[in-house]
C-alpha cells in the first residue's frame, strides 16, 4: 500500500467512524447517557475516595510544616517555678508559658477553658497557629481571644462575636471543687478575632471545642489564675528544641543540671502525633478500602454494559464486512461511542471529586487539616481524567474481539455434571449450570463477576459487622481500656495533701456499692528515652482489678508492670530491664494504668508501694484513689452519696470525688465504625447487582434453551425453579467462603486496631449478623430471582424457537 492510499483509508476510517458515531448519539442516546452518567458517579465515588485518603493522610504533616510546633511540654508543676535559665539553655529554640488553671463561659457551664497562655511567644515563636478566619489575638489586649472551628459550631458563635469570660477568685485557686463548678471571680467581655489550628492549639475528638485569650489576660489577672500566694497554681510550657526530637533526650540532661530535680516530666508531642497519625492511617485504609470497591463494583457494572453496547455494534457493523470493512475499523467504529461518553462521564466525575472534597478529609484528620475546604488533587483527578477512557477502550476492544472470535467450546461445570450423572431432576442440574457455566458468545452468562459479588458481599457484610461488635464490646466495657473502675478520689498534689485523706478513704469503704478501692500516688520516672508516670499500687481492702495484656503485676520495690505504649517506647517486654531516675527495675507486666494529667490508660506504670517511696521518697506529683462501684449499682447515684459524705468532712478540706470518663481512644474507635459499614453495603450491593444481572442475562441468552426444555414438558414451576436453584446455589457459595473469610477478616482488622490504640483485645463475635446472614442472603437471592423466574415461566415458546 502507497502512502497516498494509506492516509486515504484512514481519512475514510475517520469519515465511517464519525458517521457511526452521529448515528449512535442519535438512535441510542438515552443508553449512552444513562451509560455515561454511570461513569460520572463510578468515577467521581472513586476518585474522591483516593483523593480524600491520600489529603487525611498528609493533613497532620502538612499542619506541621506550617505551625512551628513544640517538642516537649515541659511540666515541672511547681509554683513559682522560674523558666529563665530554661530558655537560656543551649538545646532550646523557644519557650512559651501555659498556666494550669481553668477559666469559664459566662452562661455556659459545660465550657472548661484550660492551660491559657502566659507571654507573647505562644501563637508566634512556637505553634504558630494556622489562621483560618480573622487573626490572632494582639498579646497586649486581654479582650481578645482566639477559638477553634468547633468552638464555634458548637456554642453558635461567628467571628468578632463577644463573650463573657469568668475568672476564680484568688482564694479559689487552691480549691478543685470550684474549677468544675465555674468560680465566683471576675467577669471580661471578650470579642472573638480569629479561628485557629495547630497541633497543640487545636480541636480534639473528645472536645466541643477551645477557646485561647490572649497572653495579655493571663497578665493582667495572674492572682486569678495562680492564687495570690502562688502556693498552689502553677506555669509549665510548651517547649521547642533546636534538634527536635532528637534533642529530647540532651534537654533532659540540662534541665536535670540546671534545676536540680530528676523528676520533671517531658511530654513528647511527637508521640502524640504519631499517635494520631496512627489514627489517621486507619481512616486513609478505610476510604482507600472504599474507594477500591467502589472500583471493583465500576469495573464490573460499567464493563458489562460496555461490553454489551461493543458487542452489539459489532454485530451490526458485520454486515458491512462484505462491502470491504476491514476488521479494524469495525473496531474503532464500535468502540467510538463508549470511549466518547466515557470522556464526558470522567470529565463530570472529576468536577463531582472536586466539589467533594469540601468534604474531606473524615474523621480525626479533618480536625488538623490545615487548609479546609475545596482542594483538587493534581495527582488523582488527572490520573482519573485519563484512565478511565483508556480503560475503557481497553475493555471495549477486548469485547470487540471476543464478539468477532470464533466461538470455542463452552466450559462444563463440574457440580453441573455431576449432578446430571447422579440424576438428580432436570431443573436442579439446569440451575448448576446456569449459576457455575458461564457459556460462550450469544449464550455467555457472568457467572465469573456473580460468584466474586457473591463472597464479597457477604465477606464485606460479616468483616463489617465483626469489626462493629469488636468496637461495640470496647465501648460498652472500659476494661478494654484498664478502666475496671467508675469513680476516683483526687486527695492531693505537689506533695500536699487536700485534707483528711484516710477519712475520706473509710467513708468510701464503708459504702455498701463500692466493691474495691485502690490508693494510688503518682510521680514521673525520666529515663533516656522517655518519661515515664509512675503509680503506686496501693490496695485499701479489696484493690480494683488491675488489667494487663502479659505478665503480672510487680511484688517487689525492684520490679515495675509497664503501660502498653510506655514499653514500646522503652523497647522493652516482660522480664526485661528499664533504668528509670536512676534505678534499674525488672518489668514484671505489660498491661494498662490510670489514665492521669500527664499520662494516658497506656502510658506510665506501676510500682509496689514500697517501690515508689524508693524511687521518690515521700513526694508526689499527685495522690489519689480509684473506686470500683459494685456490678448492678449506679454509679452516679453513688458518686451524688460520696460527694456529699467528703464535702461534710470538717478541716481544710479539697478533696475531689469524681467519675471517670472514658479515654479519647474510645471516641477514637468509635469514628472508625463509620467506614467499614459503608463499605459493607458498597459490596453487599455490588452482590445484589451481579447475582440480579447474572440471573437476568442467563433468562435472556439461554431463553432458548429454556424453550426447547419447555417444549419438551418442562413445566412453569420448573422453569421457575431453574432460576431459583440458580439464586440460591450462588448465595450457597458465597456464604461458604464469605462468612469464614468475613469472621477472620473482621477479627484481623480488630486486632489491628487493638494493637494500634492499644486496648485488650478480645475476639469479637457478632452474634446476630451470623445467625441472620445465611437466611437474608438466601431471602434477598430469592427475591432478585422472582422477576426472572416469572420470564421464564411465561415466555411464548413459539415465537422462542421460530426467532432462533
């Protein structure tokens, strides 16, 4: 062939392939749309799936690079506590004070403001916050605050809006019992002037949200938030080192050398992340998982309906091979509208990811996403914009083909023959080979896709609702958490008592709902790596249970029983060494302690009584007991009694009865329902679209044999019973492999999470989902063959056999 005779023949290709392609859009638009509006929705779920995972994933490193966080915070709770030489120190980049002491809402008693910030360094040296509305507060002007997003969802308030803060009374400071009760002190109209997220100032899964003044109020009204005598409330700080991280462990040394004391805590705001980050990754598998399905369940529906409009063009255009089409035109001639609409479909489905990501990140990372709102990926979108047409064509041409090949023997199912050899009736034999046989060209059926939407739908279903149990069961029992009790007493700090302790202790062993109480004082161990929240384990009567996951507790002053993450950090396990203030101790267990100010349920550790008074003498950072209330008593009918048996105790008494709250991680496991569940019913659907088109398409290409069998006697309830069988020995399959796969794959998923959190794990069982699943699916496959089975049993045979 000339080169003149090849640009002439595709010149005329083009020209036959744009007639066909106006003639399609014409006869055929109302397929066409439908086929590319399904593109638009497969494409765009997907897409923004992949693009909200990859933007949660990125959220905390990105707020990170923007917001100079802090290290450490350095907490060594002391009043008076001078942070002059601290800043002077050689591994420290900047220091900015945080006062503990509580300010209120005027009108809202639910609001706790907490940790204010105390000079113009925070908010600008360190965690320099994003802005996200307005701007920072000016640090020489007390009426002006800061909040975080949810502050302002959840109190109704807008930018610029005013506020009434309300202070403790000097005299109040001291006294614990008035931070939760709202203070008696000044009142200070404040104005909101900006929204702000950082790492530390920043929303939590647990809270309702923040609010931060300006360092100036802290300055203006100090014997407020300190006590006039500076004898109880004191300033810790949030720390940033020249080396980061990795400069922990040398800014321990000095600050050791340059105050004296081994015993001030550092809180490593790295762990922290990567413990969010840990979060996160979970919710970024869950949506990739997501959006995965939602690809498999695109590929399947949209490549058959693909498939079908390829293979019947190319039938139609067969009758024009005789007048010199050749077999690559016919090709691009059939292929022409399908990739067309996917184009237009894709373009849609990238504008639709876009506006969805109004919408991401989910969960815990939408609380540190730096820069909410619209946000196109120029990874993903475009990566989608090209290759779904290309997969398109790919799928379309490969249809073409196999439309065009010479039909091969149909493959013979083995059940299928089987049960023909035993002679089992002819509708049973009939539905096994429609349900197991896929057939070949016109009598091809997609039993391939039907089976694989069967297991996973059910596998999705069952993983979904193993999971779900396995964080029902964390929810309904604390213990998961260490938590074995419900109430605390809080009788001390910095070595000080609140009053009369052991009084307090009788009044609550006398009661007849608490059934263990354990003393507990609390002191911080420095090692090099870390440091560590130390517990006494002090029974009065009966102790509470105390949870670990290996070992035992300690028995000895040179043994010590490690919290989960703790021993992790130490890397250390059971019968292992740790070095801490000094003094090297034998880790007896590995397992849960209580949840403190510093410290979280898996963070910290326990020593014997006389282990701690060792290590730290008579001091304390804090004392306290936790009470066990006795199973079937109500606790906050308990706690009421208590509270007021200790408020009538006489002397200078402070001392605190309180409930317990669950841990942030059970928020935490709690967000992560969400996901699988939509997954579960992405695939449950995605089974009942393929058993349903399976069940339509074997009535419509094997009618004919369906027709012979009738002619032959095959009665109405026969035929009926052929796609019956058919349903159910599909459903019969995936519930074989699904429920087993499902059961371990939700057990998998849990104990991952388990191990993540951490938390006791417990295999969870979700009693009702296996007792119901194998009937629903059955009941459901039932249903999707009640419209099929009523084709088959009215169809004219006749006109069956006189068509074929």
């Amino acid at each position: 062939m000339t080169p003149a005779e090849g640009r002439r023949g595709i010149v005329a290709a083009g020209a036959l392939t744009g007639y066909w392609l106006r003639l399609e859009l014409r006869r055929r638009w109302r397929s066409l749309l439908a086929l590319g509006l399904l593109i638009a929705l497969a494409s765009g779920t997907v897409l923004a799936g992949f693009a909200g995972a990859r933007r949660g994933d990125s959220a905390l490193e990105r707020l990170l690079a923007l917001t100079l966080p802090a290290d450490v915070i350095a907490l060594p709770n002391q009043p008076g506590f001078d942070w002059a030489p601290i800043r002077k120190l050689p591994e420290v980049e900047a220091v900015a004070g945080i006062a503990v002491a509580p300010f209120f809402l005027e009108g809202r008693r639910e609001f706790f403001g907490y940790l204010p910030p105390t000079d113009e360094n925070a908010m600008r040296t360190l965690e320099r916050p994003v802005v996200l509305e307005g701007r920072l507060p000016d640090p020489a002007r007390p009426d002006e605050v800061a909040v975080t997003p949810l502050f302002l969802t959840t109190y109704g308030k807008r930018l610029l809006d005013p506020l009434t803060l309300r202070l403790l009374k000097p005299d109040e400071a001291r006294d614990l019992n008035l931070w939760y009760d709202g203070g008696d002190g000044p009142t200070v109209q404040v104005r909101i002037v900006g929204v702000i997220r950082s790492p530390f100032f920043s929303d939590s899964i647990t809270s309702q949200g923040n609010l931060y003044p300006s360092p100036a109020l802290f300055q203006k009204y100090p014997d407020n938030f300190l006590g006039t005598r500076r004898g109880f409330g004191f300033e810790n700080a949030l720390v940033r080192l020249r080396g980061g991280e990795q400069a922990i462990p040398a800014f321990r040394r000095s600050l050791a050398k340059v105050t004296g004391r081994a015993n001030i805590e550092l809180m490593n705001m790295h762990d922290q992340a990567r413990h969010r980050q840990r979060v996160q990754a979970f919710e970024r598998d869950s949506l990739l998982a997501f959006a995965l399905a939602a690809l498999v369940a695109a590929m399947l529906l949209v490549g058959q309906s693909v498939a079908r409009y390829t293979a019947a063009a190319v039938g139609e255009l067969q009758a024009l091979r005789a007048s010199g089409l050749s077999l690559r035109q016919t090709l691009v001639a059939a292929v022409a509208a399908p990739v067309a609409v996917s184009t237009a479909g894709v373009a849609a489905g990238v504008v639709f990811a876009a506006l969805a990501s109004r919408w991401t990140p989910i969960g815990s990372a939408s609380l540190v996403e730096p820069s909410p709102g619209l946000d196109v990926d120029w990874l993903v979108l475009p990566a989608g914009l090209v290759a779904v047409p290309l997969l398109t064509l790919a799928g379309a041409l490969l249809s073409g083909r196999l439309a065009l090949a010479t039909p091969r023997a149909a493959r013979r199912s083995a059940v299928a023959t089987a049960a023909a050899r035993v002679g089992l009736p002819v509708p049973l034999v009939v539905g096994a080979r429609f349900a197991l046989e896929p057939g070949r060209g016109r009598t091809s059926v997609p039993v391939r896709p039907a089976l694989f939407g069967a297991v996973a739908g059910v596998l999705g279903v069952l993983a979904a609702f193993t999971f779900s149990a396995g964080v029902g069961d964390a929810l309904a029992n604390p213990a998961r958490f260490g938590m074995t009790y419900q109430l605390s007493l809080f009788m001390g700090e910095s070595g000080k008592r609140s009053g009369p302790t052991d009084e307090a202790l009788r009044l609550a062993a006398d009661d007849p709902d608490i059934s263990g109480i354990t003393r507990t004082y609390t002191d911080v161990g420095n090692a090099a790596e870390t440091s560590v929240s130390l517990y006494s384990f002090e029974p009065y009567g009966t102790p509470v249970e105390s949870v670990l996951t290996e070992g035992r507790m300690p028995a000895t002053a040179n043994e010590v029983a490690l919290a989960v993450s703790s021993a992790r950090a130490l890397g250390v396990g059971v019968g292992g060494t740790v070095t801490l203030s000094g003094r090297t101790l034998t880790v007896s267990g590995i397992g849960f302690v209580i949840p403190g100010a510093h410290n979280d349920y898996d963070e910290g550790g326990w020593l014997t009584g006389e282990g701690f008074r060792v290590l730290f003498g008579d001091g304390f950072k804090y004392y306290r007991a936790v009470l066990a209330v006795r199973p079937g008593a109500d606790p906050s009918a308990v706690l009421s009694r208590l509270q007021q048996a200790v408020a009538a105790l006489p002397g200078d008494n402070t001392i605190v009865v309180d409930g317990v709250a669950q841990p942030e991680a059970a928020a935490e496991i709690s967000n992560l329902r969400v996901l699988p569940v939509l997954l579960a019913v992405f695939l449950a659907v995605l089974a009942v679209g393929a058993v349903g088109h399976a069940l339509a398409t074997a009535v419509r290409r094997r009618g004919v044999e369906v027709a012979v069998m009738r002619a032959l006697g095959m009665t109405r309830r026969q035929a009926r019973l052929v796609v019956i069988v058919q349903a159910t020995l599909l459903t019969a399959i995936g519930l074989s492999f699904g429920v087993p796969l499902g059961v371990a794959l939700g057990r998998t998923l849990w104990r991952v999470v388990a191990d993540q959190m951490p938390l006791f794990y417990q295999p969870p069982i979700a009693f009702w989902a296996l007792l119901l699943v194998a009937p629903v699916a059955l009941l459901l496959a039932n249903a999707l063959a009640v419209w099929p089975g009523r084709q088959v049993a009215h169809m004219r045979i006749g006109q069956v056999l006189k068509a074929e």
